[in-house]
C-alpha cells in the first residue's frame, strides 16, 4: 500500500479504483489537525475541482476550525423530529435537531471521529474513532431520549495494525459491515451492532463496494480488471451465491433495486468503451448502454428507475464517473439525459422524486476532460481554460426526476472533506448515509463561508433560503 509522500501532497500514482485503502480517511489526535488526507482522485480532476470550485485543499490538511462545535440560534422542533448526527472540525461526535438546538455531545475522550452513520432505526450511531497513536475503534453509541446525557461507546472492534475505515449498517441494525488496511489490500469484515460476537471476514479485494441486499447477504463488486474483477452476490461467510457473467469493469458500486427485481453493473472495457448492464433478476430483462470511462449509477428508492453518471463519448473520458446524468428504465430500455455537462455527484431523494446533482459548469464546457496539470481545458470543444478567478461555480441542482426541470440552482464552496473523501465515493457513501432529510424536503452539506469555515447547511429543494446550523466537517440525517 503507498504511503502519502512526506510533504502530504498529492500522489501522481494513486489508482483511482481504489476508493477504500489504508489511508483514505484522515487520521489525528482530539486537537490536532486532521493529516494525511488521501485525496484519492485523478490528477486532472483535483486540478479541475480545486480551480472551478475555487478551493484550496491545503496541501491535503483539513484546516482547524476556530468555532469547532458552535451552533447557532434554535427553534421549537416537534417531539421526534429528525436529527443531524455531525463531526466538528476537531473530530467531535455530536447530534442536534434541523434547527441546530438540543444538541448531545459524545464523550470519548482521545478519539477524533470519522463519517458517524445513523442505525437504521435512528436509535444508534456508529462512527470510527482514531487515537493520537493511530489506533482506530469501531464505536456505537446509544442516541439519548428524554434529554438524558449520552455515555459512553459499546466497542465493536478495535486494533491498530488493522485499522478500520469505512462502515455500514446492516438493513435489521443487528451489525455492521466495516472494511480495514490488511498488508496485502483491504478487508471487508462483519461485526454484532451489540459486540456480543468476534468480527469476522467476509471477503479480500480491492478495490472493494457493496451493498446489503438483507441481514445475510451483500450485493459485492472487488478488484476492476477483466482478470480479477468480480460482481456478484456473498453471504457473510464471502461463498458467493451468485455472480455476474460478465467480468466487472471501471464502475464502483454494483446497484439493486429496492424491490430486489433488477441489478446493475458494468463490463470490462472493450475497444475503448464498456457496457452498462441492467438485468431483471429472472434474465427475461437486459438492457445494455454504451458508456466511456468509469461510471456511478444508483436505483431509484421508490421504483426501478436507474441513474447513473459515465462519459457519452471516448474522448472526454475519465477513470471517475464524470458526465451527463442520466437515466434509464429497465422495463421498456428508454433512456433520457437529466443533466448534462459534468455531473460528478449525485443522491436521490428519498420518495424518489428529486435528485440532488453537483456539477461543473462553466462557460461553454459540457465535459470535464483529461489533461496536464493547471492549464487543463474544462472540454475540447474549445472551451477556455479552467477558470481561476475567484468565486468559481459549484451549482448544486435539484432535479424533479418525471418531469426533468431543475427546480433550483445553488453555487457553494464544498469543505474540503467533502471534496477530498464523499465527493469521489458518493454512490458507496450513499448506502450508507442519508444526506437527504427523510421527508426529501432538503439536502444538508458542509459548505464553506466568506472565511473559509466549513459551516453544516441544509439547503431546501423548493428554494427557500439555506440554514446554517452549526459549523462542522461533515452530516448527514437520521432516519
């Protein structure tokens, strides 16, 4: 596994299939700043996002906020409303209500926290700590009720020699689904939520995505070439039960219908292009699209609608899932483009109606395309050079999904954190954290200020003005 060069910058080497490695998620004592933040994303993306969005990724440290842990003025929220779970710029573990009020603060003293998930009851959060020595732990802690005080973590896993980094419930909220650094790749393991049981391994591979498709089996693509690719259903032993007849080609993670009668994946590239394959779960649907370069797709909560990100033509290709959005139904193989340009993250809404979409858009460009260094061109199509001034567009876009109008278009600065982990993972961490409210009402995101600050906002699909309710590295919602 490579290690961060020692000045923390960028490496030119890093694969960018490999989304979970060792040091993908930032490590650092309570205090201190967060270092070596793997920026796992091409060279000419980094290049692309850090310019047109007018960041500053700060030789890949994430900069301490100076008001960690401040919330802003509240308003009465109804008994059981939805709370935000939420990670200050100094690792701090806390939830509030929408409005930044009733806030519980996690105590673990030692520990900074990384991408806390929600149960998927609401009643729990699991978060990984990481010590000051670089040991991490695998915490679950109990959401507190009747404004009691929280306690303490039950702790699931912990070890520092096989660290984890990533987690995701199962869909009962009996376990957890977690992957650690091995010396020869990655892990994905399988651990009791109540650590009344061992952790055990379920499979070896990396690159490594899954999804749940019940208590008892995952939905799992490893690897990415046409020799060791492999997309295809587990049980928590790693037997597979089911694979795909194809091999697995330059997507992430493999898609299953809520309703569990499609699947999604794409083949091998083949004479500079793959296939996007949808396949009802009987074989009497299949459905295959000519995509470029790597590609993002994710069904459609309530339906079978699936959408998904790739280029739509060879020469503006790239090994992350940049390009139109797009969507295809699996039942009748029609296929309409939602947004073009370059669409680099996606979620869905979760009554299925509305996606929230990040693009890069600037003047006269339709596709990010791959190039050297700062001076790459936003497209081929003789588009200028990569804006530097100031104030450069990251436009969030609500999209209503039957009707395809964009309700709204918003222009932030994303935290580096978002930029640096989500951003380039956001179907995998999507499975696993809720960044739409659950009354699809709005999105929350970490979004810079004037300052600098990333500050926790939840921004409205309808248009109303965004609130600001605490600062903060990164949310998401609770059930």
């Amino acid at each position: 596994m490579d290690a961060l060069p020692p000045n923390d910058e960028i490496d030119p080497g890093l694969d960018p299939d490999a989304p979970f490695e060792a040091d993908m998620l930032p490590v650092a004592g309570p205090g201190a700043a967060r270092r070596g933040l793997r920026v796992a994303i091409t060279l000419v993306l980094v290049a692309s996002l850090v310019m047109v969005f007018g960041l500053n990724l700060n030789g890949g440290r994430v900069q301490l906020d100076s008001r960690a842990g401040e919330t802003f003025p509240a308003t009465s929220l109804p008994a059981g409303s939805p709370r935000l779970v939420l990670v200050d710029a100094n690792g701090g573990l806390s939830t509030m209500g929408a409005d930044g009020g009733s806030v519980v603060r996690y105590p673990a003293p030692g520990l900074a926290f990384q991408f806390p998930a929600w149960s998927p009851d609401g009643t729990r959060i699991a978060s990984i700590g990481t010590d000051s020595d670089g040991g991490t732990s695998l915490d679950v802690f109990e959401e507190p009720t009747g404004g009691a005080p929280a306690t303490g973590p039950t702790v699931v896993y912990q070890s520092q020699d096989h660290p984890a980094f990533y987690l995701y419930w199962a869909p009962d909220g009996k376990a957890l689904a977690f992957l650690t650094t091995e010396p020869d790749g990655i892990a994905l393991r399988h651990v009791p939520a109540d650590a009344s049981g061992p952790n055990t391994t379920v499979r070896h591979g990396a690159p490594m995505y899954w999804q749940w498709l019940d208590p008892t089996r995952l939905l799992v693509h490893s690897g990415g070439g046409a020799t060791d690719g492999f997309a295809g259903e587990v049980g928590l032993d790693g037997a597979p039960a089911a694979a795909t007849a194809v091999a697995a080609g330059s997507f992430r993670v493999p898609a299953s219908s809520g309703d569990g009668k499609y699947a999604a994946w794409a083949t091998s590239e083949q004479q500079g292009s793959t296939k996007l394959i949808v396949e009802s779960e009987d074989a009497s649907v299949h459905r295959e699209l000519t995509i470029f370069g790597g590609a993002a797709f994710a069904f459609d909560p309530k339906g079978d609608t699936l959408a998904f990100t790739a280029a739509d033509k060879a020469d503006s290709a790239l090994d992350l899932p940049v390009g139109p959005l797009r969507a295809i139904d699996p039942a009748s193989g029609a296929a309409r483009t939602l947004l073009d340009g370059s669409v680099v993250t996606f979620f869905w809404s979760p009554d299925g109606r509305t996606i929230a979409a990040l693009r890069v858009k600037g003047p006269g460009d339709t596709n990010v395309t791959s190039a050297d260094g700062p001076g790459a061109t936003l497209a081929r199509s003789g588009a200028p050079a990569v804006q530097t001034a100031a104030g450069g567009d990251l436009r969030i876009d609500f999209v209503d999904v039957a009707s395809g109008t964009i309700r709204l278009e918003r222009v932030g600065r994303l935290s580096d954190l978002f930029i640096n982990q989500i951003l380039p993972y956001f179907d995998q961490y999507a499975l696993s954290h809720r960044f739409w409210s659950p009354d699809s009402t709005s999105i929350v995101l970490p979004i810079e200020d004037d300052q600098g600050v990333s500050q926790i906002q939840i921004l409205p699909a309808d248009g109303s003005d965004a609130r600001v309710v605490a600062s903060g590295q990164i949310a998401s919602w609770s059930p």
